[in-house]
C-alpha cells in the first residue's frame, strides 16, 4: 500500500525533519568533561622559566603515565544499502583504489562512504536553508520512469553540491 498524503502538509523526500533525523550526530557525552569540584583550585606549575628542567623532572612520571584511549565510538552494527548500477559499482571502486593509491592507505568503498555521510552532516544546515527557501518543490518520481527519475536525482545532486559548497569547512 503507497503512503496517504495529507492534503495540508505534501510529502517531499528533502523535508526538514526527515533530514534532521537521518542526519543529526549523537548528543556529546557529559561524562567526559573536566568538572572542577566547588573550592578547588586547578593550578599548572610555572614552566616558562626552564621547560627543559620541568621535563627532566617529570620524566619519570610522563613515562609511567597510562595512555589514554580514544573516545568511545559508536559502534557500526547498522547496515545502508542502496542499488547502483554494475558500471557505477565499477566506477565508485575504481575511484576509491585511486583515492587509496594518492593518499597511499587502505580505502574501502565504506571508508569513502561513511566520509561522504559526514560532509553531508557538516553541511545539512545549509541544505536546510536552500529547501526551505526553494521556489519549487521536488517529488520523486516512480521507480519505473527511468528519465524522470535520472532528472530528480540531478536536481538531488544540485542541490547537494550547492549546500557543500556553501557549508563551512569539516572540523
């Protein structure tokens, strides 16, 4: 059964909220933040006199000093899948062994993918912007019309490639 649309709210595949919820990172953790207990007096020895007799006198202790592990990731145990073309299947991994070969290090198609998902985070806000400014609206067109279809997903890319373009750079 196709999906009902309201008569007062139209359904867009680049809507707001639909976006908001693919796209929106996790929440930072609290735990990792420095609390300083109320009282207390955080105090950094005075090195700019002599670093090289501060770092003779800790050296002992820098040495002995548990490393820190890297922040918790979230762990990947959800699965996209999309269908593409055997050619664009081709071409997406011939063009990540180029990519792996110029930065010399091992790429996968999803290294490359889960970067892509990234820049489309950094840039969702101005994604945002643009859709809710647009003088049109877009509606995906069904799956059998292959013209119309190649025509959205070149309206998608537009729009895409103008938001990055105009995000801020990734931190």
């Amino acid at each position: 059964m196709g999906r009902r649309l309201s008569a007062e709210r139209p359904y867009t595949p680049l809507d707001e909220s639909l976006i908001t919820q693919v796209l929106q990172p996790p929440a930072p953790s609290v735990s990792s933040a420095i609390v300083k207990p109320p009282g207390a007096q955080l105090n950094a020895p005075d090195v700019s006199s002599n670093p090289q007799a501060f770092e003779a006198s800790h050296a002992d202790s820098i040495a002995r000093a548990p490393r820190r592990e890297p922040p918790a990731l979230p762990r990947m145990d959800c699965t996209l899948r999309l269908r593409v073309s055997r050619q664009d299947k081709r071409e997406f991994e011939a063009f990540t062994a180029r990519f792996a070969a110029g930065v010399d290090a091992t790429l996968k198609p999803s290294n490359v993918l889960r970067a892509m998902l990234s820049v489309l985070q950094n840039a969702e806000p101005v994604l945002a912007d643009l859709t809710r400014h647009s003088t049109h609206s877009l509606r995906r067109p069904p799956n059998d019309d292959a013209v119309a279809y190649a025509a959205f997903e070149h309206c998608v890319v537009r729009l895409i490639d103008s938001a990055v373009r105009r995000s801020p750079p990734v931190r």
